[in-house]
C-alpha cells in the first residue's frame, strides 16, 4: 500500500507534528479495527516502534498514522519538509499481522 507523509503544518524538530496518510480503502483492507496499535519498521532503522490507532480519527476521515518517531525519521533522512503539494511518498508492506515495513518510494 501507498502512503503520503503529512505533517500539520509545524515543522518541529522533535518529530512530533508528523505522519503518514493512506488511503481509506486501503487502510480498511489492511488494517483491523480490532488492532489497537500498529508495528512499524522504518527503513534503515532497527526496531518497530508502536502507533496507536485506537482513535475515532484515524477510523473516521484522518486516515493518518501519526507518531513522532516518523517525524524523527523524515528529518533524519532530510525528508523532513518539502515544496508545496510535492510531500514524499512511501511504500507500507505488510509483514505480518498488524506489523508494517515502511519504505520511501
């Protein structure tokens, strides 16, 4: 699956501020409601970390998986701000369960 990485419109150096928005069909095909948080492996990083999605906005129209670890990541990899309507774009694979390698495009 596809992603977008968004961010709210504050750049902040902490991370936070900072996600990836899927499409809502495909965040319904691949991802249960029953799961109560993701487990995501950054590319060039070592361990998963959690993404909660246990919310009514992320089932509702902000399809956003939001984490300031992501954040980190994009300022690490100088992804961390972009040109206007030009936001890089990722690739989630599915690995298992509700675990996700994510993968720049």
């Amino acid at each position: 699956m596809k992603g977008t990485i968004w961010n709210n419109g504050k750049y902040y150096e902490t991370g936070a501020g900072y996600g990836i928005k899927i499409d809502e069909r495909d965040r319904d095909k691949y991802i249960k409601k029953e799961w109560t948080y993701l487990q995501i492996l950054l590319e060039g990083e070592e361990n998963f970390i959690e993404v909660n999605i246990n919310k009514r906005s992320f089932w509702g129209g902000c399809s956003e998986i939001i984490n300031k670890e992501i954040g980190k990541w994009l300022i690490k990899n100088n992804k961390g701000r972009w040109g206007k309507n030009n936001p890089p774009k990722v690739k989630l694979i599915l690995l298992e369960e509700n675990k996700f390698r994510i993968e720049f495009i």
